[in-house]
C-alpha cells in the first residue's frame, strides 16, 4: 500500500478524510469478455440481485420518509422489475448460451426488455425504460463491486465518479457524503454547485481509477489534491487542518444575527440559494435573510414522473413555513442541459444550452408550468413568496408567463382552493435580458442576474467544458458592464434587483459587486458567514 496523489481542480473548498465509494454510471461502456464458467458468472449474477434487493429495500424505507409511501411505490416497481422471472431467465441464457460475462448479459437482457416494451406501445413505454434502465445499472454497478465497500459503514465516504449527473445525487446518503471527485465535469456544472451548496469539499478533472474503490482517502478542496491511501504522517496534518477549519466555523458564528452592513453603511440583503428543501437547516443555522434562489428543478429531478400539484405544494409549504415572513425566491423549473431524466422526454439537441431549457419548456407545456404555478400560489398563502423566470430573453415570453399565472389563479378560484399574492421576477441570465432589461424591469416586481449563464452566453464559452474553463470569467469587464446595465435599469424602474448565480467568495469581488449597486447577493448557505465578514469588512469611498 503506497500513497499516491493526484492533483484535480478544485470546485468547493475545505477538507474532507473518508473511505472512498467509486460510483459507476449507468451509461459507464461495458466490455463484454467471453467467459469459460457460465455457473460461476450465473452465481455472481445472483449475488448481485441479492445486494440489489437489500439496497432497494433500504431505498424504499428511506425514501417512505422523506417523500411518503404513495410516491416510494415506484421503488416497490424496481424491485418487481428486479426480481421478474423474465429478467433472469434471459440473464443466465445470455450467460450460458453466449458465453458472455454477467455485465455484459445484463445490458443485452435488459435491452431485450426494453425492445419488447416498444414492440406492444406501451403508454408507459418512457418510465418502464427508464425503471428497466435503473435496474440494469444497478446490478452493474453492484457486479462491478462499487458500491459495496463504502455503502456499508456508518463512517463518511467520499464519492468518487467519472461523471455525475445532478439527479444522480439524491442516490446517495448526503448525511455521511465528506468528499466528492469527479474525473471530468467543470467547475461550473450543476453538480459543483450541488457540492458547494451541501457545504462538501469537492474537485473535478481529476485521474481516477476503479482500484480506489474503498481506499482511504483526503480530498484537499483547497489546494485541489486527492490523496489516496495516505501515510499517518501526511494524515494527522490534514486531521489537525480539520480541526482549525472547524475552528474557523466557530469563529465565523460570531457574525450570526450581525447586520449584512459595509463598513461605510450600505445595507445588503444577503441570501441563501438552496436546490433542496433539506438545506434549510444550514441556511436558517447561517442566519440568511432569506431565500434568494430556490432551483426547484432539483424536486423533479428526484421523481420518475412528473411531481403533482400536492406534493409540490407540500414541499414549497414547508421552506416557506420555516422562513417564517421571510422572503423566499423561487425559480420555476429550470429543466434542461445538464439537469435532466428521462421521463422529462427531453429532444436530443446538438446545442442544448442553446435550446428547450427553462421557460422554454414551460410555455412549449404550459400544463405542467401551470400546475407548478398552482403549487406556488396556494404555498403563497404561508409566507412571502416570489416566483422567478429563467431563461427569457423577450417581453412576449413574459407577457405568456403572466398570462399563464393568470390561468393558474383562475383554476384555483374554480376549484375553490386559497392562495396568496405573488411578487413576479425574472432572471437576466441572457445577454438578451440584459440588454433589454429597461424593458422588462417595467414588466416585474424584481429582477436578479444569473451570473453563470450569463457568464456562458455573453463570453460565448460552454459552462460545462473543461477545455475552456480558463476562459470562463465572472470579472470580464463585459459581465460587469451588463450587471451594470441591469442595476441601473432595475432601479430607474423602482425594483429591487438581486445576483443569484455563482460569485468569487472573494472580498474585492463582493465590494465590487456591492458596489455596481446590487441590492440583494444569493450564495449558498454555507457562504452566508465569509460573506457576511467580507461584506461587514467591505468599503465603498
Ligand atoms: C445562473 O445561471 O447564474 C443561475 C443562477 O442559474 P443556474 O446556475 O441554475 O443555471
Ligand atoms: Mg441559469
């Protein structure tokens, strides 16, 4: 056991010491390989059902809890699909008959189901696939022996992945998730604020290799560095950064319940940006004065169909209950690019940031836009909410979205259900958006800059790329002459107008942006206290 290093790029800062947990990805390329004892590969196959099982039913108890019974019946189909005769009686002729390894027979056998669903047109074709597709990669992944090892303990993991998907987060248990390591991504995905906003230290572009399934491992989220099975001496130094940067947690408490104020007197309305209701612990823990972003896109990427009105209205209940008056900003679903499932049935685009995300979506399915609006409303009724737009880019599509929260409202008086008022926004995430924003500003009650689309589309330069990540600038001078350009638009027209993509934790770039004239600053929770102690030391003249 040698130690060894790899260096990556780091996404979300701190330390993290656990054992690490290799993820293997549904759309990981099985090899097949011609094997010469089809009882020993059947028997494997069986071992890896049993885990399967086990895991699915400890799924089901888990998801019970968070998202009720009725909703966890869809694990109790996994388990159907899993256990289905049709499923191994396939799965041991592949092996038997075609002498492949089991990987291998169960990516054809499932393919084979799949293809059978297709022949009858089942209307329920796209969830059964996607169910049938779950199934396969978890037995893969259980064949493949990843995630064994580190899913059996109670210590913190770290996950470590090729790829990650946003929704393939709410998989794992985030309570012991300490660390997170992904071989390619960029900095500015939505799994590397997923990272930042669960407070875990996290790096991206980094080398790894299967061998480190259930090693020992730190990740340096500082410095960008994963070292695998470190050496004591090496080891009781990070423990002892541990133990400082919680003592600097500490310290940072003292700020709790202090004014967001700069040293020369300017008021901040300092925010938190949440994507999902459990972190509401760490921003009322942090003391935000609010909810700045609420991505609720992240709710339906945790279902396999679309949630209904009820459970979202349950949902947006509750973060508004536990604001108690405070402001709660919440952005409607934001599907798309690399925030996606398949029951979503999204078109296979050339240039999907350029195409069918956000509102683009609403007004193309203005049914499933209005039945989030209904949720919202009725949520409305328990504290202070606004709803924000992503994604525009013209009056017309404001004009449609007001239209349609006029319908939902009109369905809510017919159906005699009780709703509250509404403050109306939109992002100016488009260059578009903020070169019109006088224009829209007239249109809102506030409008708020979403820095890393805006950051993507006015440089021209794919926020999900790791070949162009260097040119990825939040300082370009033409991102803050925009920012300028909205603030200035925003308040001519009497709004408030906030920033709620990503910014530098960085002193000089927070007094720069207060100093654009920003009145509101969304970070994620635990951003709230260095915020707020680079904002307090902050000065204007
Ligand atoms: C943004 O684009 O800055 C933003 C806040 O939205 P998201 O990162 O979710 O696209
Ligand atoms: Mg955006």
């Amino acid at each position: 056991m040698s130690m060894e290093r790899l260096f990556g790029r780091p996404v979300s800062e701190g330390i993290a010491i656990g054992r690490i947990l290799f993820y293997y990805n549904s759309d990981l390329s099985i090899t097949v390989s011609h094997i010469s004892d089809p009882e020993k590969e059947t028997a494997r196959y069986h071992e890896a059902v049993k885990l399967s099982e086990k895991q699915i039913d400890e799924l089901y108890l888990k998801a019970v809890s968070e998202i009720g019974e009725a909703n966890a019946r869809i694990i109790e189909v996994h388990k159907m699909i899993l256990l289905d005769q049709d499923l191994e009686d396939l799965v041991t002729g592949f092996i038997t008959k075609e002498k492949i390894n089991a990987e291998s027979a169960v990516v054809s056998a499932t393919g084979v189901l799949c293809e059978r669903l297709r022949a009858v047109e089942d209307p329920l074709f796209a969830e059964r696939v996607s169910d049938i597709r779950d199934i396969s990669s978890r037995i893969v992944r259980n064949l493949l022996g990843g995630t064994k090892a580190a899913c059996e303990t109670d210590d913190p993991y770290v996950l470590v992945a090729e790829d990650l998907n946003p929704s393939d987060i709410f998989g794992f248990d985030r309570e012991k998730l300490s660390g997170l390591v992904i071989k390619n991504g960029s900095a500015n995905s939505h799994v590397a604020i997923l990272a930042r906003s669960l407070g875990v230290p996290a790096l991206v572009q980094t080398d790894i290799f299967k061998s480190f399934n259930g090693k020992y491992a730190v990740v340096d989220g500082n410095r960008g560095e994963l070292i695998i099975d470190p050496t004591e001496e090496l080891l009781s130094g990070y423990r002892e950064l541990l133990v400082r940067q919680e003592a600097e947690k500490e310290l940072r408490k003292k700020v709790i319940g202090q004014p967001d104020v700069t040293s020369d007197g300017k008021k901040i309305l300092l925010y938190a940006s949440i994507n999902d209701d459990s972190d509401l612990d760490s921003v009322l823990k942090n003391d935000a004065a609010g909810i700045g972003l609420f991505r609720t896109e992240f709710l339906y990427l945790k279902y396999d169909r679309y949630p209904t009105e009820d459970e979202q209205f349950a949902v947006y209940r509750s973060v508004l209950e536990k604001m108690k008056g405070k402001t709660v900003v919440m952005r409607t679903c934001d599907i798309g690019l690399d925030k996606t499932k398949d029951y979503l049935e999204l078109p296979k685009e050339a240039n999907p940031a350029l195409g069918y995300r956000g509102i683009r979506m609403s007004l193309d399915r203005p049914e499933i836009f209005i039945t989030q609006m209904k949720a919202m409303l009725r949520a409305a009724a328990y504290g202070k909410l606004s709803v924000l737009y992503p994604m525009v880019i013209s009056i017309e599509e404001i004009k449609r979205l007001k239209r349609l929260t006029s319908l939902a409202k009109e369905a809510l008086d017919d159906e005699k259900k009780e709703y509250g008022q509404i403050r109306q926004g939109v992002m100016i995430e488009t260059p578009a958006a903020a070169l019109i924003s006088d224009l829209i500003a007239a249109e809102v009650d506030f409008i708020s800059v979403g820095t890393n689309d805006l950051t993507q589309y006015t440089l021209a330069v794919d926020r999900q790329n790791p070949e162009t990540e260097t040119l990825f600038d939040r300082e370009h001078p033409a991102i803050y002459r925009l920012m300028k350009m909205t603030v200035d638009n925003g308040h001519k027209m009497g709004i408030p107008v906030g920033i709620c993509g990503e910014i530098e934790i960085d002193g000089e770039h927070i007094r720069k942006l207060i100093e654009t004239g920003f009145d509101e600053i969304s970070v994620p929770p635990a951003y709230i206290l260095p915020v707020r102690q680079m904002i307090r030391q902050s000065r204007l003249i």
